[in-house]
C-alpha cells in the first residue's frame, strides 16, 4: 500500500477543500512557517484514528475544526479523507490488492455538535 491522496476540509487551519497528492517515489510538504505543514501531517494522523489530544496539538475536538477568521466564519465540521493505493502482485508486493482491490478510502468527520 502507498498514500495516493489526502483530501482535508475544515481542519485547524484548512478552511477550503484542499487535496494534496502523493505521487511515486518521494514527497516533500514545504513552505513557510506557519502554513500549515503540521496540520497536514495532524489531519492524516486523525484520520488514521488519533485520539490523543496532546499528539493533535489541541485540547478538545472542537479546536480540530477551523474556527474562522476575517475572510471565513468558522465551520460547523471537519472531515478528512485518506486515499489507500493497493499495490498488486505484478509489483512485487501482496496484501489487499491481491484480493483484486486497488483502492481503500477511510474518512473520518466530526461535527461541532459532537457527532
């Protein structure tokens, strides 16, 4: 298996729809400080199944979602979406895509009302 994609909405500091990619061989986030580059790495951590708030850096649910700013009011929800490439037996690996499955998507939401 390899990360195809990671698609974040809503999450700390992601106000709109942002899809990141992962393409064969190495990817590198980079960018200045403060843009966002941990809260990338948060996100996929969260949609994996993170429940440590310490680990997510915040205190409470609530402050995964994004909390608005001058140009965006703050959102109702988070959701996260992982992408899952299963690699075949032609490529030397076996598992999933094995089983004839070449994609697997985990998504996770959470609602400020708790949901």
């Amino acid at each position: 298996m390899r990360l195809k994609e990671l698609q974040i909405f809503g999450f700390k500091s992601f106000p709109n729809k942002t899809t990141i990619r992962f393409s064969e061989g190495i990817t590198a986030i980079v960018g200045p400080n403060g843009c966002g580059k941990t809260n990338i790495l948060d996100a996929l951590r969260w949609v994996l199944g993170e429940q440590s708030f310490s680990i997510l850096r915040c205190n409470k649910n609530e402050e995964l979602i994004f909390a608005g700013t001058a140009q965006h009011p703050p959102l109702g929800y988070t959701e996260v979406k992982l992408v899952l490439e299963c690699l075949t037996q032609s490529s030397g690996q076996s598992g999933l895509g094995s089983a004839g499955l070449s994609e697997i998507e985990i998504k996770r939401k959470y609602f400020r009302s708790g949901e």
